[in-house]
C-alpha cells in the first residue's frame, strides 16, 4: 500500500477515535474531520435528536454522506462514529479511499471511559449499557476486521502513544514505497 492521504479510525464508542485524530492531525499537520460531528453540523441538531425524531436509519444515510463528504479531502484524520462499518457503502468508501485503523480495547475500559465523559450514547441508553456495548462488539468486530489495515489495542496506552504507534506504521510504509 503507498503512503496513505487520508486515515480514517474506527471502533466501538469510548476507544479513543476523536481524541487521537485530534493527536493525529497534530502528529501530521493534517486536518481532522468527525463525522459525528459533520453529521450534526449538517443537521443543525445533535445526535440524540436525530435518533429521537428521525430513527437510526435516516441517522445512518445522514453518516453516509459525511464519510463521503470527509473522505474528498486529502491530507485528512478522519474520526468515525462507531456503527459506520454497518452500511456496506462506508465499508467500501472507508477500503478505497482510506488506510483505516481500529482502535479496541475490552468492554470493561469503554464503558469506564464513557462514563468519565457526560455525553449522551444513543446506542449505549438503558439499564445494562456493558451488556449492550458488548453485543454492539459481537455485532460489529468482524466488520471493523473487515476495513481495518491496522488494529491497535487503546487499552493500556494513552491517546498520544496510540498516535505516535500509527505515525510510526506510516513512516514504515513510506519507508518500503521509497525502496522499492
């Protein structure tokens, strides 16, 4: 694979993609893109608000084309929402147009780090959110597995160990593109 314009994260809610996109960006002197976030602005509402008055499958379209709308530009840390792998158009978008990292690390830690920030997780609502978070990974591991061209466990690093550890794996690539 040649040295990559544009590196998206994946996984499940809580292992660290916006906050090392952030680090990345700053690593790389890239622009950092959320879609979550693009999602709102586009929306002019949040998250929760689009769940509760549309449903999650208008939400999903409306991720759709903000992973589109991310991954046109170059030179780009694109951080994605959790359940983006679930449509096979941004499985497809995310394999063409990005070198995709997923970020993990066990149920336990995401939920610890979840509950350390006071954000609402549609997905995460109710009386069990471990249970739930575990069987969003059962659901969606393999399509993580599916797009990912590197898996970096988050558990035991901080978010700028994590970025630095991508950094190096790109300057790896780099490095065999110019001996070739």
């Amino acid at each position: 694979m040649s040295a990559p314009a544009i590196i998206a994260l994946v996984g499940l809610s809580g292992s660290g993609k916006s906050t090392v996109a952030r680090r990345l960006a700053v690593h790389l002197g890239w622009r950092g893109c959320d879609t979550d976030a693009l999602v709102e602005q586009m929306a002019g509402r949040t998250i929760p608000a689009i769940f509760a008055s549309e449903g999650e499958a208008a939400f999903r379209e409306r991720e759709t084309i903000a992973l589109t709308a991310a991954l046109n530009e170059p030179n780009t840390i694109v951080a994605t929402g959790g359940g983006i792998v679930l449509r096979a158009i941004n499985r497809a978008l995310l394999k063409d147009r990005a070198f995709v990292v997923w970020l993990d690390a066990p149920t336990d830690v995401l939920i610890a780090r979840l509950r350390a920030h006071d954000e609402e997780r549609p997905l995460l609502a109710g009386d069990d959110p471990a249970a739930r978070l575990e069987a969003l990974r059962v659901q969606r591991a393999a399509l993580y597995r599916e797009v990912a061209h590197l898996t970096v466990d988050t558990s035991k690093a901080s978010p700028e160990e994590v970025a630095e550890r991508i950094v190096g794996v790109l300057q790896g690539l780099i490095s065999k593109e110019e001996s070739l």
